[in-house]
C-alpha cells in the first residue's frame, strides 16, 4: 500500500502544478486585463486580446498534453501504467 | 459491415470520406459555375451529408450493451478528440459565437478561454478516473462510488435538467438551417432535422455517435476555417489571417475612434427589427471588469467539467491514459475552431465599416447602401438593417445593425464568396447542430435506460430489452426536445450557458470529491446535488425576476452560486456522517492505479 500511497502523493503534485498553470492562464493574467492589453503581444495583437483568441487556449492544449505526458511517467515509475494500446 | 480492423483502418476511411466530400464541394461550385440555382446547391448540400450521416448510422448498428453505451470502448485518441469537439460545439459555437465577439468584444471572450480551459478540468480532475471505474453513464459513477439509488436518480435529474435545457436550443438550431436549406417551414422542419438526428443514434448508439460525430467535424471545420481564409484573402489582409491580422484590429480601433460610439435614442432604436444589433463597444480593448471576466470564464470551466455528455465520450477509449490524451485532442480540434472566430469577427467588421474597402459602408449614402445585392438579401432575412437617424444622408456606425448570426452567414457574401460558400457554411452549421443534440439526446436516453431502467427497475432484464427500451427513451425524448423546440420560446430555453449552471451546481463537486476525497459520502453527495441545483435555480429565478443578486453572480453565472452551496453541504454532511464502507474506498484506491480491470466488473 504504501507504494499506492506514494504514486498518489506524486499524481496530486502534478494535479497541484498543473491546476496552478491553468488558474493563471484562465483567471490570474484578467485580474490585469486592461493593463496588459496596452503592451503589444505576439503577431503585433494587443497581449489580453491575444491572450482571449489564441495564447490561452494554445496553452490549454500545450498544458494538457503535457500533464497527459508526465502523468504516463509517473505512473511508469510505479510499474502501474497500461500495457498496449494507445 | 464494419468489421475488426475497422478501427485500423480508420485514418483511410475518414481521408476518403474528406477527400470525397471536397470533392463534393469542387463539384457544387461547378455546378454554380454552370447555372445551378442557389437553392438547389443548399438543398444538395444539406441532403448529401444527411444522407451520409445517416449511412454511417446504419452501419455501426449494434446489438450488443457495451457498443451501445460506449462504443465498446475501442475509440483511438485523435478520433475520440474530433467526436468530442463535434460533441461538443454546438450550432449556436459555430453561427453565434463570431457573432458574440463582433458585437460583445472582451466581455464575450471570456466564454473562449472557459469553454478550452475547462477541459484542463475534465483532463486532471475527472476523466481518466471515471474511465478507470468502467461506467456507461455519469449517473453510474455517482451510484457506483456513493451506492444506493437516491444519489444514481438524483444524478439522472442533473443531468436531465442540464441536458435538456441544451438540447432543445440544438434541435431548434437544427430546423432553423433545414428550414432556410430545404425551404420548407420552420414547424416541420424541426421534425425534419430530429429525424436526421435520430437516424445517427438510434442503431448505433454511443458507436452510431462516434463515427457520425467525426464525420460531422471533418465537415464543420472545413465549412468554418475555408470561409475564414478565403474572406482574409479576398479584403487583402493577409493569407493567414490568425498571425496577419494585427494591422486590422488596430485599423479597426483607429475608425472606432474617428467614428465615436454615438449613443442612439430610445425612440431611434425602437424602430430597429427585434434581435439586431449596432456596433457599441470597442473591437480589442478591455471593456469588463476584472470580476465580471473572470467569473463568466469560470462557470463555463466548472460547467465543462460537469457536463455528462462530454464526460461519456471519455468512456469510449480503450485505455486511462487514452482517455488523458484524448482530451488533448478533443481541445486541440476545439481550439481550430474558437481561434478562427475572432479573426472572422475582425475580417467581417473591417469589411463593412472601413471606408477605404469596396464593401464598407459606414459612410456611403442610405440610397446607395439600400441599392447593394447582399444588402438587400440580409435586410429581407431580417438580419441587416440601416436608418438615417440623424437625417444627413449617409450610414454611420451608430446607424448599421445587424443580427448575431450574419457574421458567419453573410460575411462570406459581402467578400465576393461564391454561394457554393454559403451552401458549405448551412452544412457546417448543420453538422454541428445534429453532433450536439445526438451527444445530449443519447447522454439523457443511456441515462435513464442504463441508470433508472437497468439498475434501478428491472436489473435482471435481457440486454436485448434494455437496447429496446434504450432505443424507444431515445426516440420519445428526441421528440419531446423537437416539440418544445417547435413552440419557439428560444428566449427561454436558447440559454445554452444555463446547461453549464445547471450542471455545475448540482454534478462538480460530487464527481470531483467522489475521485478526489476518498470521506465523501453519500448523505454528503445526495445534499450535494439537491441543495446544489435547487439553490442555483432559486437564485436564476430570483435574479431573472428582478433581484440584485450579489458578488455580481448574474444569471450568467448563477452556477457559482450553486456550486458553493453545493460544496458546503457536501463537505458538512459527509462529516456529520459515518465514512463509506471498506469495500467504497478500496473502490476510490482501485480508480487512482491506471492498470488493472475496471472497478465495476462485468461491465467491460
């Protein structure tokens, strides 16, 4: 069990970085929207603005993939991952 | 038809059926070349990919329970990730939403960054654990992990609540495009389009669903993205538009502030058509407060998270870390498709407001934009209209209004499009509409059949009864969705953001603590969803009848509301209980370890 107990503590880690990521993407940086939308942001948008149409939901994908990716090690690392398929 | 290596062959299958349907599209715009009447191509357009859905249907037919309620679980993860988009993004994302941008700028674009980011919600929290438990339904999870049939009912009434206050809206989406396309009225045509909707679901079930539901992204998103481009080219601004139009939000800005934001007068505006609107608010600036932002965007992450016809296209995978990627995918397609809208509201208010552009027509005289073709065709739709408010002769901005819609609908005209275009785009619309209300209409059948029916009635039926029943609840709620659909009460039921309120307040926290918090009973859980869902839709009756609200939670987002009572009367009540059995939590450990059988044996 208590190799169920650490394979536990590690998925939540992930789980706490990746929900942090995820808050400042989707609610931190608006906490600063009308200040950041003066600066200008990739492609020559204004940066909130190009964070609502593009870079925030990029970053969801890119985010989820990710923790997809370390999650696949963690449970690896336990010998608990799945055989075959994809 | 669709034997074993079926899922093998499934990158071919859907680069024929691609390579076919733009076939389809090159021969239409021939056919518009050679003297095809307008109507004919839509009827076309709109019949061939019935016709196709509809086969599809056939031939996933299926008499077995684990096909029918999870597509046997085979589903890959980039297919599973296009079924779910199309799952996902209804007729009102694919013909309003460019619409919301145009006219509501940042306010309305907090709904983008919710409905992609709650899916790092679904991802994390929720999916691979459901998966790993081997459910058919949501509400099978819930009286799996809590046990007892008060919290699986109290699921199913969630769900049913949610579920149906979005259906209806897709159904009415649905015959409103049969109608235009096949010309015929409005009260049939619903039925019309239910009929289409059951031929994809009614055999297959949650399979018949799946390969539909990939179709119908392959033909939505070629019907968004090729218009998109297209119009970018044919206004000279840029041949990528999502990296190019930079120039373009801020020529935008700059006529914004030449134009000003006059404020029309009342009596002024009672003469415009119900439903149109005028440019108000600035293209690219900040015009929400920080609050109103952020909590728009989270009621639609935490309603992502809860809604049970999303969550059961994760049951169809055949693996946990499947189901992991497979959201990925599902956010990836989504994202093609919310990316490009904005750069669609962008193109289409450039076009018509600039005056340097041949097609802009702030500025030009009444007469002359009156005498325009598209003009005409959109003001007799009842989607464009002008009036010489202040009587000098020429349109300014406080002076154009148009409907939600005709950002998708008519942009594409007003840039020179061919129709064959406008034919693709109804298809698209179509496509999207019919793959949501199947989701919604299969999510509230299984439910009830598997949940009510199966565990709860009659739990020693014959599976070849309970496909009967599944098949018949799934026809008699389709047909009660088209029936209030045909009454038209669309400002009552076309609130697809009240689905995501519904459901968050009475379903998040009982799924995300029954994974999550292994004391989570089912006291707690049953006073989760009731106190949770009753208190949300109290306060969306108080604020709708005039209440003030508070913490500015508005009917737009009363599910936080709900949700919060929901977690304090979870998190109390468990308490105030005794912890679940042995056997319960062992079942919690069980979903944490990808590897192994399902928690619920026998049900594959």
């Amino acid at each position: 069990m208590a190799k169920n107990a650490q394979h536990w503590e590690k998925t939540r880690g992930l789980l706490f970085v990746t929900l942090a990521i995820w808050a400042v993407f989707s609610m931190g940086i608006f906490l600063f929207g009308a200040e950041m939308n003066e600066v200008t942001g990739p492609f020559g948008y204004p940066l909130t603005y190009w964070f609502t149409c593009q870079g925030s939901l990029a970053i969801f994908v890119i985010l989820i993939f990710w923790f997809a990716g370390r999650q696949e090690k963690i449970d690896e690392e336990f010998g608990f991952s799945e055989k075959g398929d994809d | 038809m669709i034997k074993g290596n079926f899922i093998d062959n499934l990158p071919k299958v859907y680069g024929i059926y691609t390579g076919g349907f733009i076939g389809f599209i090159i021969l239409m715009a021939i056919g518009e070349q050679m003297g095809m009447t307008a109507k004919a191509i839509g009827i076309c357009f709109v019949g061939f990919t019935i016709f196709i859905y509809a086969l599809i249907g056939w031939l996933s037919r299926t008499a077995q329970a684990s096909n029918y309620y999870v597509a046997g679980r085979t589903v890959p993860t980039v297919f599973n990730g296009m079924a779910t988009a199309a799952d996902w993004m209804s007729g009102a994302s694919f013909v309003a939403m460019a619409g919301g941008i145009y006219f509501k700028g940042y306010g309305y674009m907090a709904l983008l960054v919710g409905w992609t980011g709650g899916y790092v919600l679904v991802a994390t929290l929720l999916a691979p654990y459901l998966r790993k438990f081997g459910c058919y339904t949501v509400p099978d999870f819930v009286g799996t992990r809590y046990g007892g049939n008060t919290a699986r009912l109290m699921a199913v009434i969630v769900l049913t609540v949610a579920s149906f206050t979005y259906v209806t809206a897709q159904i009415n989406a649905t015959g409103t495009i049969a109608a235009v396309a096949l010309d015929i009225p409005f009260q049939y045509a619903v039925y019309v389009g239910l009929v289409s909707i059951l031929l994809c679901s009614m055999l297959g079930g949650m399979r018949g669903v799946t390969w539909t539901q990939v179709a119908q992204y392959i033909v939505l998103i070629i019907a968004y993205l090729l218009p998109v481009f297209w119009i970018s080219n044919n206004i000279g601004a840029g041949f990528f538009p999502h990296f190019m139009l930079a120039d373009e939000v801020a020529r935008i800005g700059e006529l914004e502030q030449q134009f000003g934001f006059v404020k029309n007068s009342a009596a002024d505006l009672a003469t415009v058509p119900k439903g149109l609107a005028g440019i108000t608010k600035a293209h690219s600036e900040v015009n929400a407060t920080p609050w109103a932002f952020i909590s728009l965007a989270l009621a639609m992450m935490m309603g992502t998270a809860s809604l049970p016809h999303v969550m059961m296209r994760f049951f169809t995978t055949p693996s946990v870390k499947a189901a992991r990627k497979s959201v990925g995918w599902s956010v990836f397609f989504i994202f093609l498709l919310y990316s490009s809208a904005p750069m669609l509201a962008t193109l289409s208010k450039l076009a018509l407001i600039d005056p340097n552009l041949p097609t802009g027509i702030i500025g030009k005289s009444i007469a002359e934009v009156q005498a325009i073709d598209w003009y005409q065709n959109w003001n007799q739709a009842n989607l464009m209209f002008v009036s010489d408010f202040n009587g000098n002769g020429t349109v300014e901005l406080n002076e154009f209004f148009m409907g939600g819609k005709a950002v998708v609908l008519a942009t594409p005209e007003i840039a020179g499009l061919p129709y064959v275009i406008s034919g693709l785009v109804a298809a698209g619309g179509l496509a999207a509409a019919m793959s949501t209300a199947d989701g919604l209409i299969l999510a509230i059948a299984n439910a009830i059949s598997h949940d009510v029916y199966y565990k709860m009635v009659d739990p020693k039926a014959e599976t070849a009864k309970r496909l009967v029943v599944a098949r018949v609840l799934l026809v008699v709620i389709g047909f009660a969705g088209a029936t209030i659909a045909a009454m038209e009460i669309q400002g009552i039921l076309g609130s697809v953001i009240w689905a995501f309120d519904f459901a968050m307040s009475g379903l998040f926290w009982p799924l995300v603590l029954g994974v999550w918090w292994k004391r989570a009973n089912k006291e707690g859980a049953i006073a989760g969803m009731v106190l949770g869902l009753v208190s949300g839709f109290v306060y969306l009756v108080w604020v709708r009848s005039g209440g003030s609200g508070f913490l500015g939670i508005t009917q737009l987002t009363f599910g936080i509301f709900g949700s919060t009572v929901s977690l304090v009367a979870m998190v109390v009540v468990s308490l105030m209980t005794s912890a679940p059995s042995a056997a319960t939590q062992k079942m919690v450990d069980d979903s944490r370890v990808p590897a192994g059988a399902s928690v619920i044996g026998g049900q594959k």
